[in-house]
C-alpha cells in the first residue's frame, strides 16, 4: 500500500489534536449510493409530505387571524413617527432642528421657511418646509421626542413596514401628517390628539394643550416686524 493512500486512511483530526493517528475504515458506496437517486428521492418524499400538512405561517395583522396571534404593542411602543397638529390644523413644529440634531442615526432632514401670517398668526415666525424621516437609518430611540420642545413629533405604534423601493421609505411631511390623522383615528381622538370627552390631549405631556411650550419659555405675542 503506498504513503498517499494510507495517508487517506488516517485520521486527520488526531494529527490536527497531537494525538496518536488511528485508521479508519471507510465503506465503499455502491452503484446507487454513487448515482445519489436514493437521497433525492427521500428528500423530494420529505417535500411533498410537508406540502400536504397545514400551514405553520400566522397571518398576524390579517383578517383571519385570531386575537392571540397579533402583536399588540404595549404603551410606549415606538413605531413609526409622526407630525402633529394644533387645533386650527397646523403642524406644530417650528423647524428648531432640535430632533435633528438629537437624533444619533442623523436621518431627519429640515428645511425651514417663514410662516405666513394669516394662516400661522403672529407668534409664529418658522414652519418645515422640507420634514423628511429616512426610516432606514432610524434606530427607533425616541430621542426626537424628548428633544421636541413643542411636542410637535411623536411615534405610533405602527410596526410592519413594507415597500419595494428604498425611496419609500423616505418620510416627507406629507406621509408623516397622513400618520397623524390615522393614528388619532385609532386612538378615537381629534386631528389635533385632543380627547373631546376629557378636553384634554392626552399623548402630551401632563396632558395640556398645543399651545404649550415644553422646556423653553413660551412663544412671544405679538405683532410681526418687518424682516423679521
């Protein structure tokens, strides 16, 4: 017998360990086991066995799903986010770039304008222009929301995003205000998240209304100045 062969023979992992080598007996496969046809054919059993049982995929969000097989998101759950709305239906944001620059992931992109008077008033002088959210790079930490110093943005307790290009995925104002009408509709509350039954809003803070300023002082009253 040569050198190669019984090299073939020893056992490998014994040489790799340090230990003494032993030779191992390796069976020859016959005909059928060299042709493979048994195995595919044990497989392709296996296959259609499965294929004739019930289903083990839960339709978790779908109609016929039972109430024990959906995800209920517990209070605080953080979804996807939204923008909110004061009481004459203006979103509240001032374009501060507080939540942007709060926020670890960098994904929120805003660009600011002035407001116009007869539709903001006169305490208002900044409103987004652009408020776009790359849901892609968010993590999800709400740093956004403690940051607001308006309680302008908040976050639903939507989960189960789906799209098929990246570009959908790109929040603007538009998507994240249509959020907020359909969250408070969940909710049973205004547009504004305000409780008509209590008069209060209850997804603020202590519950007060959207003329309150979190953190900062209030808005200054007053007439707008030229340029300014």
């Amino acid at each position: 017998m040569s050198d190669t062969h019984t090299a073939e023979k020893l056992d490998i992992r014994a040489i790799m360990t340090g230990d003494k080598p032993q030779t191992r007996d390796e069976r020859k496969l016959n005909f059928w086991e060299r042709m493979y046809l048994p195995e595919i054919f044990k497989g392709l059993v296996n296959t259609f066995k499965h294929m004739l049982k019930p289903s083990a995929t839960i339709d978790y969000v779908g109609p016929t799903s039972r109430p024990d097989q959906r995800h209920i998101p517990a209070v605080g759950y953080r979804g996807e986010h939204y923008l909110k709305v004061d009481d004459k239906g203006n979103e509240k944001c001032v374009a501060c770039f507080m939540c942007s620059t709060a926020c670890p992931a960098e994904c929120i992109t805003i660009v600011g304008e002035e407001t116009p008077v007869e539709k903001f008033g006169a305490e208002r002088f900044k409103h987004p222009r652009v408020f776009e959210i790359d849901m892609l790079k968010c993590i999800y930490c709400g740093m956004c929301v403690e940051a607001c110093p308006k309680d302008a943005i908040g976050m639903t307790t939507t989960y189960n995003q789906v799209g098929t290009k990246r570009s959908q995925f790109i929040y603007d104002k538009d998507r994240l205000l249509k959020n907020n009408d359909e969250f408070m509709k969940q909710l049973g509350l205004e547009r504004s998240g305000k409780d008509t039954k209590t008069s209060t809003y209850p997804l603020s803070p202590d519950k007060c209304g959207p003329d309150i300023t979190h953190g900062l002082a209030d808005f200054r009253v007053g007439a707008r100045q030229s340029g300014v």
